[in-house]
C-alpha cells in the first residue's frame, strides 16, 4: 500500500519545506484510499510476491558471481607474503615470480585543477567531479577556459579518486563519459602501457583500494585522504605484459557477465514497478 502512487502522493502533499517529510498520525487518519475485495487484495499481494521473489533470486545471482570473481582474483593475484599467485594460466605455470614494483614506478599521477564555484559556468568544457565518477547521470559544471592538455580527460582514461569514501566514491574506474577537465581530488593515471596494461592497472589499483581500506580496519563508510607522498610508495607485484593481458581478459570477461545480469536485475525491478502503476488506481481514479 505505502509503495502506491497514491499513497506516496497523499505523504508528499505533507511535505512543509526542507527535506524530510514529516507524516503525523493525525494527518495518517485523514488519508482515503480505494480498497479492493480481500480475494482482489490477495491476487494482488500473491502477484508482486511472485515479482519479488524473482527479483531476490536475480539479486542473489549478482552477488554469488560478484564473491566468485573476488575469489577468483584472490587466486590469481599472489597472496602477501608470496611473489606467484596460486592459480595460474597454462601458458604462464613455468613462469618466474613476479616483481615487486611501487605505485609511483609504475604510474604517473596528474592531479585535476582546483575550480572554485565562481568558476562554473553552464556551458563550456564539462568539469569531472566526484559526482560525475559516482553517478554517470549527474549534472556537470562547466570551465570555459583553456584546458591545460595534462588535465584533459578523454573517453577510456584511468581515473584514481584519492580522497573520498571507501566503497563508493574512492578509488579507481575507468571513464566513460564525454571529455572534459578533471576537477581536484582525482588523479588522472597514466603509464608506459608496454610495461603495465589499461585493465592490470585497473586491477592494481581495485587491490591498492583493498590495502587502504585494510589499513582503516575495513570500515567500508570510512572516509579517507590519501596523500600522493603515501600512495606512490605502496608496494604491488606486477607480472609480465602477456600475463598481464591474460588476468585482464578473464577478470573483464567475468565483469561482463555480472554486467549483464545486473541488466536483468534492473529489468526485473522496473517490471515489478511498472506492474504496481497498473494494479493501483493512479491519483485521481476509482479503479484500475
């Protein structure tokens, strides 16, 4: 019932400004809704079970190939301590350790500009933000200065957010929205890509994330900021170009499959949504 339109409608209306929307007992009273016959009532409750319950066993989908592929990375990575993972390709079982490289050997780190609100503009070059990395339908901000070339962001760039929340906004992904000018508190990573492949150093950063959300004792809310002098010291073990391509296949392959059944989860979910909408009276009508 509070998940109707009209329901929602009627707890909106009570909405006096701010943010919260405050719905007293006395105004719960006031509310007048259409209620089917219990033998309708129960159609209905047995229907968007069914939907839910489809929806859940998707859900449950995701997250078993999600924990398969961090397991899956577990083997293929070397564990602390070790210089050869414990699983390993073929092609690559005869192959010798791999070697211990820091962060900073391995990739330059450009850091965004430092754009102040009276800079924005509403039209002009986009300006990437945390926002833009969280949310690919956030709004952006605008610059219409020149961009300066080693801030420029193109489609498919490695991006490391170093200062944000661990799970969310922190960390490493590659960018897939227009191009633009990269705000501060991210740096764009670049690297010989004869020595370190695009999806390794992906890969490597996920684990630099893992590391540092080890070190604040896992709290996956926690905040942090890590400073360049810090991070480019960290230690990670880096194979050779080809194994380096073969871990990225695999590992991307796996990325693709989950993509794809979060699809289905989503179609699931907008389904049961758009059930509801047809079961439920809209506002303002008597049946459905």
């Amino acid at each position: 019932m509070n998940e109707g339109d009209e329901f929602k409608h009627f707890a909106f209306s009570q909405k006096a400004g701010g943010t919260r929307t405050r719905l007293y007992f006395s105004k719960l009273c006031e509310w007048r809704t259409h209620l089917p016959t219990l033998a309708e009532q129960q159609k209905i409750a047995e229907c968007l079970d069914s939907a839910d319950a489809l929806a859940a066993a998707q859900g449950r989908k995701v997250e078993t190939l999600t924990a398969q592929k961090k397991g899956l990375m577990q083997q293929l990575f070397p564990k602390e301590g070790e210089t050869k993972p414990r699983l390993r390709f073929p092609e690559f079982e005869g192959a010798g350790e791999w070697e211990v490289r820091t962060i900073g050997e391995m990739f330059s780190l450009i850091n965004g500009c430092a754009f102040k609100p009276e800079d924005w503009q509403t039209s002009g070059t986009p300006i990437i933000r945390i926002q833009n990395l969280n949310d690919p339908s956030a709004e952006f901000n605008y610059s219409q200065e020149p961009v300066p070339e080693r801030n420029r962001v193109e489609p498919g760039d490695l991006l490391f957010a170093w200062s944000g929340t661990l799970g969310s906004s922190f960390g490493a992904r590659i960018w897939n929205g227009p191009s633009g000018v990269l705000n501060q508190h991210i740096y764009k990573v670049l690297m010989d890509e004869q020595q370190v492949i695009l999806q390794f150093a992906l890969l490597v950063l996920t684990r630099v994330e893992e590391e540092i959300a080890r070190r604040t004792h896992g709290f996956k809310s926690s905040f942090v900021h890590v400073k360049k002098s810090d991070l480019v010291k960290i230690e990670m073990l880096l194979p050779s170009p080809r194994e380096q391509q073969r871990i990225g296949d695999c590992l991307s392959s796996f990325d693709d499959l989950i993509a794809a059944e979060v699809r289905k989860l989503d179609t699931l979910k907008t389904h049961k949504k758009g059930l509801m909408q047809q079961l439920f009276p809209q506002v303002g009508e008597a049946g459905a």
